[in-house]
C-alpha cells in the first residue's frame, strides 16, 4: 500500500511569490492535517480537514489556506511567501480527525525561500 | 492548550546501554500522549502512543513509555540501544481546543549513539 504521498518534495520560491503543496492520503483515511517544522524544532500544526471540512486551525496567518478535494486529497496554499516560510511542510492522513486512531505522516516539502 | 517540555535536547549513549528520553506534559484534563521518532530526511514514525488505558505503553523497537500522572511525565525508554536509533525524537500531545485535534509538538531531542 502507497503511504502518505507529498509533492513536490523539494522547491525554492522568491519572496511575494505563491506556492501550492499536495498531499494524497493513505487509500481509506478520510483526514489530512498539515504542519510546518523549521530548522531545529518540532512541528506546528497549520490545519485539519476531515471529509473536506476545515476541523482545525493553528495560529497561522490568512496567507495560509488549505482545502481538501473529494478523493480526499488536499492543497495547501501559501501566499505572498516570506523568508520565515522556509521550512519542511508535513502532511499526516489518519482514518478520521482523532489522533488516538493514528497518524501517517508524509516524508514532507522542503520549501526554501530566497 | 495542552503542551509538552522535553528536558534535553541531546542526548548521547553508547551502543547496548540504555536510552532514557524525558517528556514533561502539561494537561487540564487526562491526556493522549505520543512518542514520534524522525530519521534525517524521513518523515515522522510513531512509535508509541498513551490513551488512558495501560499506563506501560510498548511501542515498536523495544521502546517503550509509562505514563506517571503524579509527576506530569511520560519518559520514553529502551534496554539497548542500537546504532539505527540514533534520530530525533518528539514528545506529543493530543489537544483538543478550537483548533480541532491538533498534535502539539516538542522541540525534540537529538540521540546519538557512539560505538
């Protein structure tokens, strides 16, 4: 069975451009949440999406949206980049929105921005 | 929120002696608590997970954790370590707030392990 599947898995944007990250989930799980890991620290939550409504969201700003599709795939959209947005974007499925059922995490994007 | 303090950032064992990770939460209510394991360039493994049920949790490798409600800890162990362990390792809490189910992150320690 394929696992958590992101693309791409690296890219380098300039800053004030647009970037889109795709996440395709483990067949069967219904729920994809998206974080952000910088250099040197652990994970921050950005947003859940469970049956393609939003469950969750960070503390993350409106330059950071996202939206899952019918397969249950999703997107996640990150406008007017800065400098700060440099960072490995992880993107975990789970069966529904519980983590107590388990997340799959992806190997990630690494995203630099120069 | 709920969060997690893990108590060192590095820590260095020799192969075959044993590994202790420490894990401080901070909770309102009873907790749902995860150890994930991150080689470099890999995503993210889950190697144990705590839900309120057996406070000795066994996880994948050997290692495993208990969760000590008194003293608001959740210690990551394991007998021998091995060369292959050497990764980082992330304390997580499950807190369920406004931002729906979210995965709070340690900053994660760094284990090294030297022949």
């Amino acid at each position: 069975d394929a696992g958590v599947t992101q693309s791409p898995t690296h890219l380098i944007k300039t800053r004030g451009q647009h970037v889109t990250l795709r996440c395709s989930p483990i067949s069967g799980h219904k729920s994809v949440s998206w974080y952000q890991q910088v250099l040197g620290q652990g994970p921050q939550f950005i947003f859940q999406y469970y049956e393609k409504e939003e469950r969750g969201r960070g503390n993350f700003p409106d330059r950071f949206s996202a939206r899952q599709f019918p397969n249950y795939s999703s997107e996640l959209n990150v406008n007017a980049l800065l400098l700060g947005d440099s960072a490995l974007y992880l993107c975990a499925s789970s069966f529904i929105y519980r983590p107590n059922y388990g997340y799959t995490f992806g190997s990630g994007t690494r995203l630099t921005v120069v | 929120a709920q969060s997690v303090t893990q108590l060192d950032s590095h820590v260095s064992v020799s192969e075959g002696t044993p590994v202790l990770l420490r894990c401080n939460y901070s909770s309102s209510y009873s907790p749902s608590l995860f150890w994930y394991v991150q080689h470099p360039n890999k995503g993210l493994q889950l190697l144990l997970k705590y839900t309120s049920a057996a406070t000795l949790v066994k996880g994948i490798n050997g290692f495993e954790a208990e969760f000590k409600k008194s003293e608001t800890s959740f210690h990551l162990t394991k007998p021998s370590a091995h060369m292959s362990d050497a990764a980082e390792y992330f304390c997580v809490v499950s807190d369920l707030s406004n931002s729906g189910y979210a995965l709070n992150f340690g900053k994660g320690t760094s284990l090294l392990v030297t022949p």
